[in-house]
C-alpha cells in the first residue's frame, strides 16, 4: 500500500516509535515542546511522552552537547535538536573534541552514542547566519555520523538506525524537504550508514547530489529525458560514512559526473566526490568532472542576490549539457517558481 | 528636562510607527522577504539607552536590533531599504532585519544570541587601549546570558576593568520558552552581581527611569572603567518572529499579554506627560503623525529604489 506522508511527518513518526521501542531515548533543545515543535517534528512525541523525555533547555549549545554525552554514557539515547544547524558551530567543541573521539581515544570501553538534528534553512532571507549547511565541517572529523537524508522514507530509517548506532550522529535536515512527501512504511525500520540510494538509473551522466540538491537533480534528470539524455542520480544519505562504491560503479557507467552540494565548493563533499571520481574511475571519464554548489560568498538576504546565489535544476541542466557538449539551449518545461508565501 | 522627554517620546515614536508600517504590510505584500523581529512593547529600553549614551559611544546587540538602530541614530530611510532588500539598504539588502549594522550610527548586530557579547568587550578594551573615555554597550535578551560566551565575557571585562554596559533586556521569553524552564527562580540582575560586578534592575517600560538609571550607570562606567549590569524588565507584545499577536498559541495567556499593553512604554509616558502638562495632547499627536508618514514615505520609497544587481554578488567577501 502507498502510505505517502511528508518529512516533517516522517521525523516525528521515527521519534515516536524510537521513544516506544526503547525507555532510554530523550529529546531536548530550544523550543521542542512548544506549539510549534520544530515545524512539527518532535510535538507528537511530547504529547505522547511528556516533559520528562521531551523538554526545552536553556540556550546553551555547547554546555547541551557535552550534557548529551554525559547522559549518553550512562545508556541514556539523548536526541538533541537545533532549529538551524548554524547554532551548532557553539557546539564543535563538543562534538568534535569530545563525542568524535571517544570510541577511539578511549579504546572503545565506552561509547557515546548522541543524536544531534540540525535544519538547514534556505530563501525568504534567511541570510548569512541561518541558511549553513555544516556537512563539510562536519565529515572532516573521523568518529562523527553525517547524514544529510533527502527524502521522508530515508529521515526516518536514518533516524531509528541513529538510535541503535553506537557513534555520535548529526542529521542535517534542508528546510526545503520538510512538506516533501513519499512512500514511508509505517512499520519501525533502519536505513543503513554508508548505503548511497540509487534514486534514479540512467547511462549518460552520474549526478551525485546531497540532500536539496538530489531532488534538484531528480528535477534536472526529468527535464534532460525529454531530450533524451539518461541521467542518473546517486544520493549518498550519508556524508560519512560515503558509500565510494555505488559512486565509482556509477562513474564508471556513465563516463560522466557532476556532483551537486548544498554548500560552498572548497573542502566541501563536492570536491570529495571529484577526488573519488579522479582516483578510482579517472580511465572511464570522457569529460572533466563539474562540480555545482555555492558562490564564494555569504548567503545575502536581499531576495535579488537570493535568487542569483542558489544552484537550481538549470544549472545541474546545463552542466549536463556541457558535459555532453551539447551546444544548443534547453528548453524548460518547468521553471524555477517560487510559490512559498512567507514568513519562514 | 523637557527636552529629554520630548527626545524620549520621539525616539518611542520613530521605532513605534516604524515597526507598525512592517506589521501593516509584512504578510499581505511579501516585500520585506526577511525573518523581523520587532521591539513594539520595549521601546523605551533603546530609546533610554540610545539617549544616555554619546553618540560615539557604540553599541552592540541581536536580532532584535530594530529599535536600536534607529534610536542609535540610524539611517531610517536606509533601515526599510533594508528590509525589502533593495541597494539603498543600511547593508544594501544584504544583511535583513536581523543584521542592522552601520559603523557610522555606532551599531552592530547579529542574531546568533550572544556573539555580539564579546565583541562589545573587545569594543571596549580598544578604547581602554587608545585612553578614550568612550563606552561599549551590549544588549542582549534574557536567553542570551545562557550562552557561555557571556559568562566568559564578563570575567574578561571585570578582570580587565573595562568600560563594558551590559545590558539585559528581560522580556521573560526565549521564543515561546519561558524563564522558569530556562532560569532558577531568582532575579536575573540579582544572580548576576558579583563582588567586582555591580548589577541593578529598572522598570523597562517606564522610559524616563531607564534613560536616568543608565545615564548615572554608564558615567559610572565611563569613570571608573568598570563594567556594569542594568536588568530592564519588559515585554513583547507580537509573536518572537513576525507581525502577529500569539496570544493563542498557548505559551502565554491573553490576560498577561493584555496586562503588559496596559503598561505601554508610549501609553504611560504619554500619560506622565500630559498629567505633568509637559507636552499636549496635540503635541504628541503630531509626533506620531511625523513618524507615521516618514514611515510610509520610507516604504514607498525603498520599494522604488533598486535592486542589488547580480554582479554585485561577489563583491567585498575578503
Ligand atoms: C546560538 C543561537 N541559538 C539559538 C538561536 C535561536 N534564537 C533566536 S532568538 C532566540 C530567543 C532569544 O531570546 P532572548 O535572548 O530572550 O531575546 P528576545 O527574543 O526575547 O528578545 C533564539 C533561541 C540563535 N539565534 N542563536
Ligand atoms: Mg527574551
């Protein structure tokens, strides 16, 4: 049966039968049991289990992260939440300092196993402080989960398989997913770390795409079918661990890759997936790779420099069409249209 | 004295009808495409404020910026320009509601809670560096305090004797969480204070109190070169984000939001004024109605203005 449900749903719904399946799992941070609980992700669960295992905090990122490993470590399942994942940069300290290393540094006698979820916001002016995208800062650091989940199916199973993994997890969920429906089963279930999905099979080019910009490529691979050219689309699902396989398979396929970002080019998983393309599949390349993410700057508020400073499906589009060396212009069935009435 | 009052009412008024023009058009014309916080219900903090301090003394501060930025001496054509993101902006549309930044008024603000914080500190040893007797002012909501680069800024600033205001803005909410799941149960300025750290509280809608309490605290500080706590107790009226009352929503009761308006800072000062036969009725009148039009000619105007062009995107980034 088709049971379709949006991602906001599908967070809450993981929540939900996290909390049922084991006592141990506690969700906090600013505002989770308000009305508005985190556009809906995490006000089932507290209508459901009350202000002892879902409860606001103080405004204290970096104290709160090294609070969720203290509890972490005595079998607590603390889920902590940030509104905007930016506010995690007062917490790196913890997180990478501290839950990052200390499988390893303390030789694996003890764990701790934190989740921390981070929404990634994007337009209506969100600008220069709210509208980050941590994955690269994020990845970099060995011991850390990353999981950048771009559609309701995958929030969810990422989600429960969080609350059985034995590291420290951030989910980073893009805003722009939140109303995005499809098939969720109802049942509890795990999507693995590490498994990219295959969201769409093609021969011609190898788009992989994180997050925001795998459903912008879904969008590019629709319009390039009507001009015959077959793209396929790899979404990791998690940024670390990287499944290296499916991407190399895929390149070595298609001959062709673009690698599409929710953040800025330097360091960023674009250039990972170049590098990987360079070093494992160099021989099969019929063209450069191209890599789509943001322009050198801050994002500005101001809706003229919003609009120009976001990558869309056009560019994945064009890219593709340069790499196919295809010199005519494409025609766009569906534009670019932004149909979202604010405030955010 | 009647001068100050009539710069205290004026300055109540500037943010007043500026920040009604954003709730009369925000919603229904999606021009101001910029999360806004707005400070109707507190403007007698920044109004006090911006008076007691001298115009080069600077001030730093957090999303809810509006109201000092425009007391502060800010732009006030620029500030809608701003906000419809257009290149007459204070920042030329890139910056929004929440970054109100103009080194010329002497103000600076960023909405992650407490960054500006140790920056106003940093402010202030420059100055104590180059034996200026000027004075750096923080000002902060009550949430603020909870991040711990407020506690360290503190130490630093009393440890370096410096000439540091910080100022608390205690509208008793961090979005829709009230103090009492955030705080222990004692007053904010009476658990701050220290043996080296002078703290005291004001009745943040009475705007004469604030502007004479942190005029005496601030030449204190200029003076002794010691930073300084002032708790200023409010309320906001609107919902943290947007236009919009939220009475409804559950967080707090109509019979609270309703016993805050009753003690507008305008409301009571007018009041005052016209008991105490400082100003007429006609007088306040007309100050309103100044600001009122200025506002939407302000509006007007910056929806006429341009837009920041594309090639602009890259520019000034080092
Ligand atoms: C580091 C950080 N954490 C969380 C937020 C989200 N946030 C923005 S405003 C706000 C509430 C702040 O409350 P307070 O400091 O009392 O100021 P008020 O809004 O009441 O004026 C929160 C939690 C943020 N901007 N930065
Ligand atoms: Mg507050």
């Amino acid at each position: 049966m088709d049971r379709r449900i949006s991602y906001a749903q599908a967070i809450s719904e993981a929540l939900v039968q996290g909390m049922e399946h084991d006592p141990n799992v506690f969700i906090f941070g600013l505002g989770v049991d308000d009305y508005k609980g985190i556009f809906g992700t995490t006000r089932e669960a507290f209508l459901k289990f009350g202000g002892t295992r879902v409860f606001d905090t103080p405004a204290s990122e970096n104290a709160l992260t090294g609070i969720a490993i203290g509890a972490a470590l005595n079998k607590k399942r603390p889920v902590l939440v940030h509104a905007r994942n930016d506010f995690m940069f007062l917490a790196l300290d913890q997180m990478i300092n501290n839950a990052a290393k200390w499988k390893y540094t303390y030789a694996g006698k003890s764990t701790v196993p934190i989740v921390v979820r981070g929404i990634i916001g994007k337009g209506w002016g969100q600008g220069p402080t709210h509208s980050q995208s941590l994955q690269s800062v994020l990845a970099h650091f060995p011991g850390l989960i990353v999981a950048m989940p771009a559609n309701a199916c995958d929030v969810k199973g990422i989600i429960l398989q969080s609350l059985k993994s034995d590291a420290p997890v951030v989910i980073l969920e893009h805003r722009s997913l939140y109303d995005l429906q499809c098939h969720v089963p109802p049942e509890r279930f795990t999507v693995p770390f590490g498994r990219a999905r295959i969201a769409r099979a093609g021969t011609d080019v190898t788009v992989a795409a994180v997050s925001w910009m795998a459903v912008q490529a879904l969008k590019a691979a629709d319009e390039l079918s009507k001009v015959g050219i077959s793209v396929e689309v790899i979404d990791p699902v998690t940024v670390q661990p990287l499944d290296e396989q499916t991407i190399v398979r895929s390149v070595r396929k298609t001959g062709r890759l673009i690698a599409a970002d929710t953040s800025w080019l330097r360091c960023s998983f674009a250039s990972e997936v170049a590098a990987i393309a360079a070093e494992k599949a160099f021989d099969y390349l019929k063209s450069p790779v191209k890599r789509i993410a943001w322009p050198e700057c801050p994002c500005p508020v101001s809706k003229a420099l919003e609009e120009e400073f976001y990558p869309t499906h056009e560019d994945i589009v064009r890219a593709v069409y340069e790499l196919m060396d295809r010199k005519d212009k494409h025609v766009f069935t569906e534009k670019v249209t932004d149909t979202f009435v604010g405030p955010y | 004295m009647n001068t100050i009052r009539r710069k205290l009412l004026d300055s109540m008024f500037k943010i007043r009808c500026a920040e009604e023009k954003i709730v009369e058009v925000y919603a229904k014309e999606q021009m101001m495409r910029t999360p806004t916080h707005l400070s109707i219900g507190q403007e007698a903090v920044a109004a006090g404020l911006s008076l007691a301090l001298r115009e080069e003394d600077q001030i730093f501060t957090g999303h809810r910026c509006h109201a000092a930025y425009l007391t502060k001496g800010g732009d006030f054509n620029a500030f809608f320009a701003e906000l419809c993101g257009r290149v007459t902006g204070i920042s030329g549309g890139r910056a929004g509601s929440a970054h109100l930044t103009d080194p010329s008024a002497h103000i600076y603000s960023s909405p992650i809670l407490g960054a500006m914080i140790p920056v106003a500190v940093g402010a202030a040893l420059s100055f104590k560096m180059e034996g200026r007797d000027k004075v750096a002012a923080a000002i902060f909501g009550d949430a603020a305090i909870e991040e711990g680069v407020f506690s360290e800024s503190v130490n630093f600033a009393v440890t370096k004797k410096l000439p540091v205001l910080f100022l608390c803005e205690n509208n008793l909410y961090s979005t829709h969480s009230p103090l009492s799941v955030r705080q222990p149960p004692s007053q904010v300025y009476e658990r701050l204070r220290a043996p080296d750290f002078k703290t005291s509280q004001v009745d943040g809608n009475d705007a004469q109190c604030v502007y004479e309490h942190l005029s005496k605290v601030i030449e204190e500080i200029r003076r002794a070169h010691m930073p300084q706590l002032v708790e200023c107790l409010t309320y906001r009226f609107r919902e943290h984000v947007g236009p919009l009352f939220d009475y409804d929503r559950g967080y707090r009761s109509k019979e609270e939001v309703d016993g805050w308006m009753a003690q507008c800072p305008i409301k009571r000062f007018t009041a005052k004024l016209i008991q105490e036969k400082s100003m007429t009725q006609q007088e306040i009148d007309a100050t309103q109605a100044r600001w009122k039009k200025l506002a939407d000619e302000a509006y007007v105007m910056a929806l006429n203005s341009p837009w920041p062009g594309p090639e602009s995107l890259l520019e000034k980034v080092y």
